[in-house]
C-alpha cells in the first residue's frame, strides 16, 4: 500500500446525490461544542457516499467509536472492501479503466457500460468484483446515480464523459487507512439498529442525512433502493430522533429538504421535529434533467442541542442588552 497524506486525500470514493461535501462548512459551524472537549462515539444512518464521515474522520481525533449504516447493500460492501482489501480493488478498478478508456467511440462505451451493468445486476460475483463494478457504473453513469428499480436492479443510463477517472488509487487507499486507523463498524440495515451502538458511559453524536423529503410530486428524486422513503419512513426517523434525546448524552443533527420554502403550508418537518433547534442552509442542488432548475436552495438543519455558533450569537445579544 502506497503512503499518503490522509489529513488531505481521504473524501468520498463515489459521487451521490445529496452529498455534503459542499456543506462541510456550514455544517461544522453547526457541531455540538462538546465535540471538542471530550470523547465520543461517532454514528451516520444513512451514510451514502461519506462526505460528513470522512470530515468526521480527519478533523476529531479524540472519536473512540465509529458507526455507519446504510440500507444499499451494494455501498456498504464497497466500504468493506475498501477498508478491508483496497489493492484489490485497485487492481480490478485500473483493469476496467484500461479497458473502457480503450475504447474511442461513445456507442462503443455505451456498449461496454451496459455489459457491465448487466453483469452487476444478474451476474454473482465476489465482493471484490462487485464493488469495482459499483464504482465503476457510478464513475461512468448518467450525473452518478444510484437508482433502483422494483425489482432492486441498478437502471441508471449511460452517461457521456469523455474521460471519466474510474480509479482513484490515492483516495482508496487513503479512504482505507481512515477506515482502519478508527476501525469503523460498517452495518446494512434499518437505521434504527445504530442505536445499539450509542455509549452508555460518554457521549455520542449521530448525524442523518436520509433520503430527502422530495419538494414536489415530480421535482426530487430520492428512491436510491427498491424501498421507497416515504412520509410514513420520514415520522418513524422522526420518533427514533425523539427516542434519541431522551438519552443522556446524546447529540444528533438531521439534514433534509426545505420543503416550507418552497410551500409555505407544507410544514412537514417543522411538524414533525417540532420543539429541536431548526435552522436553514444553502446547497446547490445539481440532480436535474432540466439544467434551469438547478441552483441554490436552502435545506433544514435540524437539532436537538445548540451549537456553539448559536452560544456566541445569544451572548452578544445578552451583553448589548446590558
């Protein structure tokens, strides 16, 4: 394994709709102040393509615990492996970009992209071989999605790139020494499983960016699995949060969709999470088949503590009171 620089390699190894790789910012000013004065168990749900994770990762040494949990099979095997056997996959990836590279026509491409989706979905492969196809449909895929359909096959289109990189040798590897430096459990199932691992002597700090509440009936996509994350999934993540604060020494923040912003009458969220700490961010949303449609939207930030950002705002306001 090649020597790397992690504190500025490791990110995610996959693109994924809603990932926070543009939020880090707003989101760490958003952190629970007790992040930095004590230990803590670390756990994400939903953990998709790993922005916040690999944040996580870089920036707390004092985490003595990791937990991630995602419900597609297909990533959470790809984590495995990349924790577990990243030459391999190394290896297996640099063999597909070779071969897809190789070819210099776009039907060609098309061809070869869906040969390897087909072998994806009906082929059994081993974990290794899997996985590189995984991220090599991802890399090469119509704007990286990951969709499903009733029947749990990947059917996301061909994209047309002209020189995608479908191996990424420095971020594996450096992906895989954050992975095994902090010993990160990685589980696949319901969400609510994660809460065997909150620590009963210390804190723990839960981050979930579910499957987004789509802003209309036709505006949003955010069926990754088979099973869909309706409203009914959305109040059960709702009552685990609630569950969750009435444990000592557990801090969470949820991501999700500005819905009211957009319906001013559709008050979901403030609904359901109502009574936590509420605030607003701006993300560039960049999954739309109508490119105007695309742009800056603000998104919720939900919590059930106040960061230390909040804190200096209220004290200033206390001492210009005086």
């Amino acid at each position: 394994m090649i020597q790397l620089n992690t504190k500025d390699l490791a990110k995610p190894f996959i693109k994924w709709v809603g990932g926070k790789g543009q939020l880090l910012q707003q989101l760490e000013k958003q952190l629970p102040t007790d992040l930095h004065e004590e230990e803590f168990t670390y756990i994400e749900p939903f953990v998709g393509g790993g922005a916040m994770l690999f944040f996580m990762l870089k920036n707390f040494m004092n985490i003595k615990q990791v937990v991630i949990n995602d419900i597609n099979r297909n990533l959470t095997e790809a984590y495995r492996v990349i924790k577990q056997e990243p030459e391999g996959l190394v290896y297996r990836l640099k063999h597909i970009e070779q071969q897809y590279l190789n070819i210099t026509t776009e039907d060609g491409r098309k061809n070869f992209y869906l040969e390897m989706r087909h072998r994806f979905n009906e082929e059994v492969l081993s974990s290794l071989d899997k996985s590189a196809i995984f991220i090599f449909l991802n890399r090469t895929c119509f704007n990286g999605l990951y969709r499903e359909n009733a029947k749990g096959k990947f059917n996301v289109p061909f994209g047309r790139y002209a020189n995608p990189t479908i191996c990424n040798e420095e971020i594996i590897y450096a992906d895989s020494e954050l992975l095994n430096r902090f010993d990160v459990q990685i589980l696949n199932g319901d969400f609510k499983d994660t809460a065997k691992a909150i620590d009963k002597a210390g804190l723990t700090f839960f981050y979930f960016d579910p499957p987004y509440r789509p802003l209309s009936a036709t505006s949003s996509f955010n069926s990754y699995v088979k099973e869909d994350f309706n409203d009914d999934s959305q109040r059960e993540l709702a009552d685990f949060c609630q569950m969750l604060d009435r444990k000592e020494n557990v801090r969470w923040m949820l991501s999700n969709s500005d819905c009211s912003a957009k319906n001013p009458d559709d008050t979901f969220f403030e609904d359901i999470y109502k009574g936590f700490d509420i605030q607003r961010v701006f993300a560039s949303r960049m999954v739309n088949a109508n490119a105007s449609k695309r742009g800056k939207l603000t998104e919720l930030l939900i919590r059930n503590y106040t960061s230390k950002l909040q804190k200096e705002i209220i004290n200033n306001q206390y001492k210009l009171a005086l």
